[in-house]
DNA sequence: ACCTGAACACCGTTCAAGT
DNA sequence: ACCTGAACACCGTTCAAGT
C-alpha cells in the first residue's frame, strides 16, 4: 500500500502505548504494519532514531508560555499520555531531539540556567512517576499519593531562584 | 573455580567500563568469566538486578555530609567515573536500590523535597554530561566547556531555596 | 518509492543434568 | 554451591532483488 514515515511513527506510538518500551521491537511494530521488518528501514535509519521521532511527536504539541509552572504541568501530562513516555523523551532528550526546542522556549520566559534544570527535573520526576505508578498497578509497591504534590514541591523549590536570575 | 556475586559484579564493572552499557550482555559477561551464560543466573535473577547491584556498587561510597554542593560533586564524580555510569545508576535508582539510601542522607542535611529535587538533577545532569561529553570524543558534535560551570550554576538554583525550606 | 526474502550476528532466560 | 549443554523464543540491521 505504501506506508509514510508518519504512518510508521503512528504505528510505533500506538504499539508503545499498548505494550510498553520493554516490548517494543521493530519486528513487532512490523507485523502490525503488516510489512517485513527491513521494510522499516526504508523509513527510519535505526530504532534509536524512530524513537526520536516518537519522543518529538510527545513532546511536540506541548505549549510553553509565561506560566512556567502550567508549562511544566503540562509537559508532564504530555509524558505521561502514553506509557513509558518519560522514558522514551528522556532517553531521546539525551541525544537531543525537539527537547531542545523546548528548552529554548522555557529559557525565554525563565533564563538558561533555570530552563535546563527545570526540564532535568521535570523529565527525572516524571519518569520516577511513571515507574512507580506502573509498579504499583502491579502491586510490586504500594502507590504514593505524595507524587503529584511532591512535583509541584521541587517545581516551587526551583523557580525560588528565578526573581533573583532574571535580575542578573 | 567457584565464583562468587562479588566476582560476577566486578567483572560487570570492568566490562561496562571498557565496552559502554551498548555491549554489554549476559553472554559477553559469561565469556569475560570463561562460564556458560545460563551460570550467571546462579548469582543474580536477571540482568536488570545485576544492573541494579552495578549502581549500588557506583555510588555505594559516595560520602554525604553537610556540604551539599561538594556532596553533589563527589555523586557526580563517581558516576563519571564509569563509562555510562550515570545512565546506570539512574535507570536502576528509578527501580529504587541504593539510591534510596542516598537520598535519606542528603535529606538529613537538607529536606526531603531538596534532596529530591538535587538527587533527580544531579543524575540527569551527569547522564546529560556523560552522552555528549561521548558523543564529542566521537567527534559527532563539538565539545561544551561550559558543562561543568553549568552544573554548578544548576546547583546554586536549587540550593536558593535551602534556608526558606529548612525553617519551615 | 516502497517492499520482500533471506541471511548475519547476535540477545536474555530456562532447565535438566553433572560435580 | 556452582557450573555445563542445549534449547527456546526472540532481537536489530543489511542487502540483493522485486514492482
């Protein structure tokens, strides 16, 4: 039939969100595309940069504007819209990819140095988050209600610096 | 010859330190002992707790004592210290083993919200440092000098709200 | 442009059996 | 207690060839 790029990364987002990372494999994304797994390559150069691709497409729609904490929220809620989304633009993040961006756009209502620890935080404690709802859905552990509280603590501890750097 | 958890995660250490946590496989590590892999699960579960005894091991003699930002410094060194070590120690700190210890004893010198928020920074920072500080050895993209300043200026942000939050 | 078929060089893990 | 041997059920990626 012929599959686009973005048919692909659809696919993968769909099969991420309904197996999780730990499960997805381009062999399995292939079959559900019913499509040969090198087909894929004809798409994507590796599974590294499909994940990419995938963490962009989370990442992507997600507003930034002076309400920094709303911004955060909202990012947060984007991670965490498909499983093991944290991970997945953590990861992709590292390498960058579209995270720079909103970096960017973060450092322009805050300052540098207050916009890249912001987005660390907010990328490590939504992964936690996720990992730890995910374990307690298990019933490994018991679940924390504190989590989402506990985010808005550490957003309120950063921004703390922010009156004083904006002034510099 | 009979080897113990201790020689198993040792050799784990030396492998991941000369290959990068890319290549590093049960079957590569069962080759470095002269074992058949399936011996290796005499001594651990699962690659994933091995990874998680990795981490413990890295940042297990990390000294925390009333100096934060030289505490945050010698956690950062030592995961430095491997080669992706930081991407080890956060993966299996998201599972909780270790790490946990650690961040009760920056609590006990801050507060449980600071250390948080400095635990999770610390380690995406370094994670962060670590790729591009390999990705530029690779020559793939040009060095950051401002890596390590950048830290520090991460660190101070945080830090602002210490007073504030311990006399709360 | 998009895909197939076949192969290459691997994986993590289990399990009966040996010493 | 520690290990072997063999198997099971997978991986990501390449590449010539087809349409």
């Amino acid at each position: 039939m012929g599959n686009s790029r973005e048919d692909v990364v659809n696919a993968a987002l769909k099969l991420l969100d309904s197996w999780g990372l730990e499960f997805f494999s381009m062999r399995r994304l292939a079959g559900e595309l019913d499509v040969q797994p090198s087909a894929l390559y004809h798409h994507v150069a590796s599974k590294q940069e499909l994940l990419g691709f995938m963490a962009a497409r989370i990442v992507g729609q997600v507003e930034v504007d002076a309400d920094v904490v709303a911004s955060c929220h909202r990012l947060r809620a984007a991670m965490l819209a498909v499983r093991d989304g944290a991970e997945v633009v953590a990861t992709a993040s590292a390498f960058r990819m579209g995270v720079s961006e909103l970096e960017a756009r973060l450092a322009a209502v805050t300052t540098p140095d207050v916009a890249r620890t912001l987005l660390l935080y907010v990328m490590g404690h939504t992964e936690a988050t996720q990992l730890h709802r995910q374990a307690s859905s298990l019933g490994v552990i018991e679940a924390d209600p504190d989590l989402d509280a506990s985010f808005d603590r550490g957003l309120a501890i950063i921004l703390t610096a922010l009156p004083a750097a904006v002034d510099a």
